[in-house]
C-alpha cells in the first residue's frame, strides 16, 4: 500500500469518526433534556400535592372550629337554662358575664371559620389552576419526550450503521498508522487527520514550513503537523487515486 493510499484510509476513517462523534454529542444531549422534563413535570405535581395537602389541613381545621363552635353554643345554651335557677344575683352576673364572654368568643371563631373557608376557596381556585397547567404542560412534554425518544432510537441506530462502516474502514488501515492515528484523535478533540491548504494546517491553521508543504503535496510519506502534530494529506492528491 502506498502512503497516499494509507493516507486515503485514514480520512476515510476520520471521516467516520467525526460523524460517529457528531452523532454522539446529539445523542448525549437527549438524557439530559428527558431528565429536564421529569423533573419539571416532578415539580408541577409536587406544587400540586403541596396544594392538596394545605386544602387537607384546612379542611380539617375548619372542621374541628365548627365542631368546637357547636360544643360552646351547648355550652351557652346550658349556662342560659340555668339562669332562671339563680337565686342569687351576684351568681346571676357571674354567669351572665360568663355567657357574654362565651358569645365574643364564638364571635371570634366563627370569624376564623369564614377566613378558612374563604381560605379553602381561593386554594380550590389555585388547584384548579394547577391542574389546567400541568396537563397542558404534560401534553406539550409528552409530545417533545416521544420526539426525543424517538430520535434517540434513531441516532443509536445510525451510530451502530457508521460504528459497522468503521469497522470495515479500520481493517484498511495498517496497524502502526492505526495506533498513530487513535492516539492523536484522542489527544486532538476527535480529529487526527487534517488538509493542508494554502501552505496551513487546517487542524491547527498554522503555517507550515515550505519544505514539509511540498512533502505533503508529493505524498510520498506521511508527514504530521509541526505544531498540533495531526496527520497532514493534500485533498487533490487523494482525489487522484479514485
């Protein structure tokens, strides 16, 4: 094999790479934007849980104020029947003040009832509020998370196909150049081998000296950067071998 053909091997093999590494980025975001979407659909139901549980308690403290309520309403009405059994007038005042402060007292309850009532009514329009927003939300995620499982499915098989391809590409690359090559691509984000134009690296766009440029163009041997040490190769060259 000459050094153009090796060299043709090895951009062909890039070239896979870069799409497999591609391919990998777009697939590696979907986790991230699926974790997004539980996580804002976890905090639209746990706000609307928060909600229900508050309606629970205040359900249930306007309830115990009711029945606390009627208990002294009996009471008054007791107190009231014993009136007409005093004898004595200073335990008729006692009693009479005892009832008067009782009915301020309820006043004041029956005051707390109407705030939790008025309480429980603005909660209930919240929740319903809520509930609209999350199923409009979880219509609207819902259809993005199908799309972006679907487009996963899509992604994982187009990478098994150029995965498939790499291989074949790989076995037409010898050895050495293919230890040479891994190495740099993964020093290098990805890229090993690169085009010279224009006397610059299009790996690091450097300069490169005269002497390497008309090295790289001969293609008798294959030459790497100076600078970023990619493999180098001359696009019309290659385009001569097809």
């Amino acid at each position: 094999m000459s050094s153009l053909q090796a060299l043709k091997a090895l951009v062909v093999l890039q070239e896979i790479d870069i799409r497999i590494l591609e391919l990998d980025k777009d697939r590696e975001q979907i986790p991230a934007r699926l974790k997004e979407i539980e996580q804002q659909l976890a905090e639209r139901l746990s706000a609307l849980g928060e909600d229900s549980n508050q309606m629970d308690e205040l359900e249930m403290s306007r309830r115990m104020l009711e029945s606390d309520l009627r208990a002294e309403k009996e009471k008054i009405k007791k107190w009231e029947s014993r009136l007409n059994e005093i004898k004595s007038n200073r335990d008729y005042q006692a009693l009479s003040r005892e009832i008067e402060a009782a009915r301020k007292a309820n006043l004041g309850i029956e005051d707390e009832i109407l705030k939790k009532m008025q309480d429980i009514e603005d909660l209930k329009t919240s929740i319903a509020q809520r509930e609209e927003d999350l199923a409009s939300l979880q219509k609207e995620l819902g259809a993005e998370k199908e799309e972006l499982e679907s487009k996963l499915q899509s992604l994982t098989a187009r990478i098994d196909q150029e995965q498939a391809e790499r291989n074949e590409a790989r076995s037409a690359v010898d050895d050495r150049w293919y230890r040479r090559y891994d190495m740099i691509r993964k020093r290098r984000e990805g890229v090993a081998v690169v085009e010279v134009r224009d006397e610059h690296c299009q790996g690091c766009h450097m300069g490169i000296p005269p002497q390497l440029y008309n090295q790289v163009l001969r293609g008798e041997e294959i030459e790497t950067c100076p600078f970023c040490h990619r493999i180098l190769y001359y696009k019309q060259a290659l385009d001569e071998l097809d």
